[in-house]
C-alpha cells in the first residue's frame, strides 16, 4: 500500500487506463439507460466488476424531499411503421430514438398528427437530439431532421412497447476507505442512454478512480456515488442527510472524453478548500484550464450546491454542457472521446485527490519565538550565512504560520515556495515533535 | 390601488409633474423663510395644499441634543437709504438682501462704518450672496457688488425692523402609510429664502412624490420630512430618537432642478442598501450620474449620518453644492430650473423608491435539493434541451441564493440577469409556496 | 519637556547625531561581540555611558521556551602559524577570523587537514566572511580567500585559547516612561563582533533615540531593549510572556548606515497600526522607501512575531540583510556607514514615534448630530458661504469617524487632509469636551 503520492508510475499508467475507460464506454454505450430500470440496472452491475458496488433500490413512491421515487420505466420496442410497413425510426438503432419515459403507444396517424411527437434538429440534419418527459406522460420520438423533412405525406404507424410502474430507483455506491470517515463525494450520474460524453465519460473516469485507490492507502475517505441524474442526488441526499457533514470536498464528474479544456466550477460558496486546491492543480498542470463561477444550472452540483445542502462540492468537466454542438445528440458518442482525453481528466482529478490529502492544517506546538531546529538536526550549524537554504526557510514558513487555521498550500501561497518543499517541511516537523495535525 | 411599479402612465406623468413643481417652485419663491417664522409657516401652509402635513411646532428654548431651539424670527422691513432717502437696498426687492437673523437696528452711518454690514461678491458684481447669522447676534445687508462699489462717500441710514424672540420652529410631516411600517424617509430643507435650487427645487420634488405616492399602495412606509436645515434636521432626530430603527433607506433630495447630471452621495458606512440600489438605478437610467463618497459636508445628511444616528440615507442632488457659480447666490431663481430637470429627478426618485419596494430578501422553503418546479406548471416538461430558458434560470437562481440574507438585486447581480425577471421569478415562487419573505 | 513634535530644533539636531552615532560605532567596533560573554559586556556598558540601563544576567542553562541559555564564550587569543612561526591568520587583526563559540584547540595539522575548519569567500577575495558555531562543538577561522589560495602545502599550527563555560547571557534595557504603561518596543540585537552595519548602527540609533527621549514627555512609554539575536530576544520573551499585552507597537532596527533606501518590514499580520503609521511616514518623508512583506526570515522579527508572541512589531532597515555585497564580512566596517544615512535614520524612527504618539482613537461625546461649534468659537458665525474651510471640515470629519474604532490617522485618509489638520481639530475638541480618547 503507498500513499497518495502521484509518482511516475501512475504517470505510467494513465494510457492504458485512458484505454480500458474509452473501451469501458464503449461497452456501456447501447444500454437502454434511463432514470430507473433495466439498463441503468446493467450499467451499475457491468461497473461492480472493476469495484465493488453496494447497490441500494430505493421504491417508487419513496418521498425525498420535495419529490417522490418515480415509477419505473420499461421499454420492450418503439418504431414508427410508415404506410409500407418499413420502420422509419427504431430504438433498435439508438436509445436517442424514444423519448425517455415515453408512455405506450400503438396508433395510426397521419404525419400531421404525429408531427407533435417528433423532435429533430434542423441545424443539425443529420443528428438524432436527445429528449425526455419524465414527469409528464406523454410519447415521442427523436430522429434527424434530414429524415423527418422526407417523409412523405401518408399515415403512419407509432409504437412503443413501454411500462410505467411501480418499481424502484438504483443508487451504486463505492467507499474507499482511508485513515479517517472524513469524506471525498465523486459523484457521475448514469442514467443518460446512449450519450459517450455525457455521461459514459464521467461514470468511467469515476470507477477507474475507485479502482487506482483501491491499491492506495488515503487519509480520507473517499465515496464514489453513480445515480441518475436530480432525483438520483436527491434521494441520496434525502437518505443522507444527517451525514453530510463528514463530506469535505466533493466533485461531479462529466464531459471529461472531448477535446476542450478543463472547466473546472466553484461550489456554491466559491471559496471552499476544494475551489483553491482544484484552482490551483489545474493552473499548475494544465495552464489551458479555466474556473469558472458556480451557477445554478448544470448537472447534480444543483443538488449538492442547493442553499440547505451547501456542500463543498464542484464540477470537473471539459469543455461544458450546451457549449459544444455534440451535446446531448446522437454525435456526443464512443468516436467523439479519446482514450488520451479520458486519461488525462483521471490523472486530473487525482492529482487534485493528491493536493487535498497533502494539504494540512498544523499548529506548532512550540509556538513562542522559533524552536531550536539546531539541535533537531533540522537546521544547519554553522551561522553568518547571506541567503537560507530554501528547505531551512520552509521549516520557519510552516512553524511561523501554522496556527490550526492556516493550511499548507495557503502557507505555499503566502511564502512563495513549491507546495512539495512545504509539505516535506511539515513532515519533517511532526516527526521532530513539532508540529500536530489540527483538530 | 396600484403596486409601485413604474409605467408607461408614470412617465408620461413626469412632463405635467415637471411644470407643476416648476409652478410650485415660483410661487413659493418669494416668501421670507428662515429656520423659524412666518415665511416657513406660509411655504408648509402651501404644501399642506398639496398632500396631508402633519404640523409640529416645536417652542424656543426646547432642548434638542446639544442644542436648544432657537428664537423665531420676524422681519417687516429692511432698507438702506442714502442721504437723500432713496433706497440703495430693500428687502421688498429680495429676501436675500437682509442677513438671515439680523438684530433689528436703525442707525445712519458713513459707508465706512457700514461697510462691515455689507456682503458683496465682486467675482459676480451683479449677483446678490445669501448670508446668515442664526446664532451670533448682528445685523447686515447683502447687495450686488456693482452697487456697493458704486456707492459714494456720505452717511446711510440702515433700517432693520426685525423681532428674535421666543416662538417655535416649524416641522412638517407626511406620511404614506405602506403595507409595513418600515420606512424610507425624504427630506427636504425649506429653510431657505429665495433661493430655487436651493432647496425649493428638493422641496418640490418632495411634495409631489408624496402626492404620487397617495394613489399607489407600497410595501414601505414614507415619510416625508420638510424642515429648517441642520437644527430642523437635529430637533426632528432628538424627539424621535427611540423610532429611528423603523428607517430603513433615506434620502435627502436637494439641488434637483438645474442642469447638471445626478450625483448620489453615499450613507456613512457606504454599502447600505440604499447606496446599492441608488447606485444601480442611476447607472441604468442615467447613465452619466455619479456616485460619490460620503463626507461630513452638505446638507442634513451630516445629521443623519452623525455616528451616534448613522441612518442609511444617502442624498440626490445634481451638481452638488458649491460646485456651480450660482449656488447660494440670487442667480438661484426660479429661471435657473427647468420642469424637464424637476420631473426628471421626480422620476429617478420614483425609480429608486420601485427597485426598493421590489428588492427583498427571501427563504427558500425547500432549501434541500431543487424542489420539483415541473409539477407546479414552474418548469417545461420535456428535458434535454441544450439551453435553459432564461425565465428558468431566474426561478434557479431565485431558489439557490435564498437563504434569507441576499436580496433579490444582489441575486440578479450574481445572476448577470435582468432586476425584472428575478423579481419575476420570486413572485412565481412564493405564489407556489416555495418561497417566503425573509423576517 | 516637550511633547513629541517634531520641531526644527530636532530636525538641525540631525547631523550631530548622527556624527556621534558613527563615532559610537567606531568605538565599539573592536569590542568581541558573541551572543554571551565579555566583549557583549563591555558594549553594553559603554551603552550605559549615554542612557541608563537595566543590565540583567540570565545564567547558563536557564530554560527559555523551546530553549536554554548557552554557556559563556570567552576568548583570550587565536592564530594560524605557518611552518616558519608566521601568523597567517590573527585575531587581533580581526573578531571575525574565529568563528564564533570556537571550541579550544591548539594542533599542527597539513594544510588539507587545516582546510575544512577555513571559511573564505572566492567570489570577493580580498574579504573575510563572519561565521558562528553556537550550537555545535567545533572550531573554525575566517580568513580571506586571496590569503587562503596563496598558502603553501605544509603543516600549520592553529591556537585557539577560548573557553565555554556556565556563565551568563546579557540583557541590556532602557525604560523611558511615558505617561501610559502601553509601550514601543525597540529592539536591537548587540552580539555581532566586527560588523558595522549589522548591527552597531541599529545599537546606535536606538541608543540614541532613547537619550533623545529622555528629553521629551511621550504618551507612550518606549523600551529600548540590547540583546544578542535569536537567544536574546527569546530569553527576553520568556521572561515577559507575561507582561506582553502592553506592547501596543514594536521597531526591530538594524542596517541602518549603509547607503540604501529605507525598508519597512511588516509584522506577521501585516494590518497593524504600526504597518500603517510606518508606511505611511516613510511614503511621505522618503519616497524612495519600500514597505515589503513579512517572512520569518531576517532578524529577532522571527521570535516576536512568531505565532505564539505575534507582537504588532515591524523592522527598519535599509538594504536588508543578504542583499548587498558586504554583509556579514569584512567589508561591513564602520567606513561603510555614513553619519548623515545614520542620522537621517534616527530621524525617521522619531517621526514613526511621533505619528504613533499623535494617532489616537477617540468617542464623539455628543454623536447625535452635529455638535453646537458656533457656541464654542469652533465654527465661523455667519453661515451660507460657498466653501468651508478645512480647518472647520477637519473639525466635522473627526466629529463624524470618531466612534472609538477609527484612528486619526485612518481619518486623514478618508477625509484626504492632512494629518496635522486632523490632529488638531481633536485637540481643539478635546479641549471643547467634545471629545474623549477611547479606552
């Protein structure tokens, strides 16, 4: 077992885990996934073979918070049959075709009457859109525009073979358990179907995480949560409520295989330990970066970011959700990502990992005048020197700084020293007895 | 009944306001105001035309913080006669041409045993200055420069026939009783003679926002303050020092009828309420008005912001006292205004007084999560889209940032959306329950 | 006596202090200095020819937080031979060819056995490094390096007759008392041997800073306290842990003759009052001035401002330590100083003391609005003038700020008038009752 330190080996390692999660994608990408069901159930039992999985099915009806657990939802088939019995559209070729929680349906109609139900992309003729209804019943289908402009005048037939009912909603779970409860949240959701980008690319940088740190010993704990997106995050934080404040530092995961940059959002606060340390990882690492401040809108941090809930929580993604045309459509898949690009956001994300277990807060337990490092072997013996020794100057930075309050990459910031020399230099003092970690 | 949002009505309002106040500037312009006496009486009796006043008279000699109420004074007559009895100077002419609170005298003199009584201003030999004396006993004249220079040797008869003795000083009030007793309180000096700008032009105003106000229902209370400069501002202060906490903005409004573009002066402290939302009303609506800090000089505000009173009141003016050559001279008549300038002052008062009203602080009554707006008719049904609607983004934000201590403009401002539909928003929300006012 | 205004009699004192500074400095310059001993004894005595000190001896072995007080150093001779009795290398020549607290030896060696116990500097040849060894046993000589490279192979005789023995550590202290028990600490560390800059001009400038003093009634009382670094200053501490909430503001000085401008060094907070009144003196006496920003690096800032002590106290050097060439060798000799920079020096301290002694917090007694000036012949008599005059708008500024929580300097920054103006319309109110100096 090692500590989180990223060493070469990881480096390493991030190709063949960039792979294993483009492929990983690629093999979740045609599960039927909605908010509940079959294929999120497939989903979460194809990721309990890289970790293990304690997996909750929360009943319809359950009340969490202002909502209830929906129903569940089921599809068999789903076609559109024009006047010659060829199928127009099928769900066979995509999930994107059916409207999620599309009520069922076998009717005849004529184009005009079907039309309501038909959503498709001008600008975009050739490009199935993605769509849903969960709380209002109704039916649709989604097809490219370049189909739908062609249909000649005529009825049509409009099947959907689906089921709404009384079932229950699937929340996974891994804890990689560390040296205290105090907890890391990464949170993907996985209930969009066929969509690579969002989410496929968040659930498999998520698991691939929990599956490195399974070989690493943390000082915190870290929770690894997949659930449908909204009421997925609600009903665990319904169910966890008076949990919460063991969680430290948290970040939703999504869009992380596209080309873009690294977007990194603030919690609500913007301030928070996880806002400068993810901040400063990603300037440091990937100058191209950019932080951007928290909004409303967007995915699950509105939940965790809600004014009751305020967890320190934000957002990694590339470049964001609605600024890039593939966004929800059937061009956001497998081919869109890169193997590279997925393994560049997990090493991302472990290095910010890495920032948060190194970044302490200590106080000094000599705190009047300086401590004589002398006689500790800290400190060389001879005096008069012009200039200090960079190792010298961040013991005194840390013994002069550290208050309990003030931590260590605040203390890197204010002396303008490496975060590496600084965090060795708090080693090196808790070992001489000098410094303590606070409370 | 109408709620103090301002219409296409209101602004159309705002030409007829204009000559209105214009009318009222000059009909009370040349009635002899001091801080006490019959000229004040008169100028309120005027006002008490227009809305309701609510008259106190307060006794000489009425201890009032550190200082008592002064005597009243009366004039009948004021001239200077040369030695052929013709008058060089004559109250009947101006009231300006008397020292306010001159001791009565009537002696002959030569011109140079007179020249200590007399005020000129030989930058602007044609303009008569405005003097006082309120507090230590003497007499003078003020007079053009041209004329004084123009005066021969010889002996005048200066003739004061004035009265200091005990009476009351005026105080009137009116006010419009708002859904709250919360208040914003307007006042307006009216202690000076004929001046217009100063302050004829801020009482105008004053009384016509009252009269306005009279056919709209509000959410605070407004009172409306006409009083003597400096002790009206401080015998009104010490008799209602156990209320003062009800005030929540203020603004002294002088200096509101020439040219110049606005100028807000911030409260004390500087970041009250009322300095933010004045601020943001100009900026919109004008956008070459100034915001300008505070200082212990100028008009009431340097009582109302004392630091033992420190209200949040800042002051609407436009150009500032002293800083247009006209300022406490004779050429501060009734021509120097303009009803365009009157009623738009008029108008940025309203303006101000509306985005009060509308800013409130909220509590989000589902503060866990996101509560579900789709079932309230608050949210569409379909989901997927790659944009929010900015009506959602602003039910969003409303929900997110409402924990009962940010106001709705500071939401709009986080928000980078427009004041009205985050206002919008907040009324949707709180008619579906998710919302309450803040205590 | 008189109070702490500066006057042109201290202003024309300025050059003759400084000439007896600089002579101070030659005097004291041969005397061998270490952090204990003889040569510390004698400095401070000849510091007590000027002003009267308390002279304390803390034993060796003593405890002083993470610390003890050393044994005594004395030494009596100290020489290289060469093969042909010719000294090489001499302690009567100069303190600083021994490094300090060098254990006794007298052996023959080869020259590459005598090598590593040589300290030179290569990159100025002609010059010879200062060196100390106070906390590990072992025995060195400075030499320069021109002398060093030019030696032959051969055997060498190295004599050092010192001993190290229980003895005692000297604190040297001079108390002027003002008329408060709040105290400025001045701190100058007396332990160098040979060296000018670092730190006989700190001893005298403080020295004579406190004989000036003794000339004047201050608010304040100032301890001038002689200690050798870091020891020192830490066996002072411990001894006063006590008693340290009386230090209101802290000067640690040193380097004060050489040629460069002045530096202000921030306290560990880097807001207080001192930081403040420090920057803003030197901002406006010597533009050139630089105000950087602490780190526990330099001199005894290191133990006051440690986290436990964290005193308001900054330091005042010129070109701080390690940043020009002649620090700690040779080359920092008294030629190296110039009585006008020492003297230009002690004037700067002077004028931080005396904006210290001016700056003070004061409660309006009448804070509900403005006070009656005219009454007390504050205010001019007649009223409506276009402008005020700054001595009655400083009079309305401290009336208004004065809360107890603002200072009179923090008043002249907002009110952008001049601090003697601000000054003495506190005075004047002071006088009228107005106003009361805050606890």
């Amino acid at each position: 077992m090692h500590r989180l330190t990223l060493d070469d080996g990881t480096i390493a390692e991030t190709a063949e885990r960039g792979a294993a999660m483009h492929a990983l994608v690629r093999e979740l990408f045609p599960l039927p996934r909605s908010i509940t069901g079959a294929g999120l159930r497939a989903t979460v039992r194809r990721l309990g073979d890289i970790v293990p999985l304690e997996v909750t099915e929360v009943p319809s009806g359950t009340p969490v918070f202002d909502w209830h657990v929906p129903n569940e939802w089921s599809i068999d088939e789903a076609f559109i049959e024009d006047g010659h019995g060829r199928r127009i559209v099928d769900i066979a070729a995509s999930n994107l075709h059916v409207v999620g929680y599309s009520v069922p349906v076998d009717t005849t109609l004529t184009l005009q009457e079907l039309r309501p139900h038909l959503h498709s992309m001008p600008e975009r003729p050739d490009w199935v859109p993605y769509r849903t209804s969960y709380y209002a019943p109704t039916w649709g289908f989604c097809l490219a525009d370049g189909v739908l402009t062609s249909l000649p005048e005529g009825r049509y037939r409009a099947v959907i073979r689906s089921r709404i009912a009384p079932g229950s909603l699937t929340l996974a779970e891994h804890l990689h358990v560390g040296a205290t409860t105090d907890e890391v949240l990464v949170f993907a959701h996985d209930c969009h179907p066929s969509l690579a980008n969002d989410n496929l690319s968040g659930v498999a940088v998520a698991v691939h995480l929990a599956a490195y740190l399974r070989q690493r010993a943390t000082r915190y704990s870290y929770r690894f949560l997949f659930a449908p997106a909204t009421i997925g995050s609600i009903t665990w934080l319904a169910r966890h409520a008076a949990d919460l404040s063991r969680i430290r530092h948290g970040l939703v995961l999504s869009l992380l295989g596209g080309a873009g940059p690294f977007h990194y959002k603030k919690s609500r606060d913007g301030n928070r330990p996880i806002d400068r340390t993810a901040g400063r990882v990603l300037r440091a690492a990937h100058p191209d970066s950019r932080v951007v401040e928290f909004s409303p809108w967007g995915y699950d941090e509105r939940q965790f970011c809600s004014p009751g809930i305020n967890l320190p929580m934000g957002r990694l993604t590339r470049t964001p959700n609605g600024e890039f045309p593939e966004y929800h459509t059937s061009a956001d898949n497998p081919d869109f990502l890169a193997g590279g690009q997925l393994g560049e956001a997990w090493l991302a994300c472990l290095r910010i990992f890495a920032a948060l277990e190194s970044d302490r807060r200590y106080v000094n337990l000599q705190p009047n005048g300086e401590p004589q490092l002398g006689r500790r072997g800290l400190y060389r013996t001879t005096g008069g020197h012009r200039h200090v020794p960079e190792r010298q100057l961040a013991l005194l930075w840390v013994l002069n700084q550290s208050d309990g309050t003030v931590s260590l990459q605040d203390i890197a910031d204010r002396a303008g020293l490496p975060f590496s020399l600084i965090s060795e230099a708090a080693a090196h003092l808790e070992t001489a007895g000098l410094l303590a970690e606070a409370p």
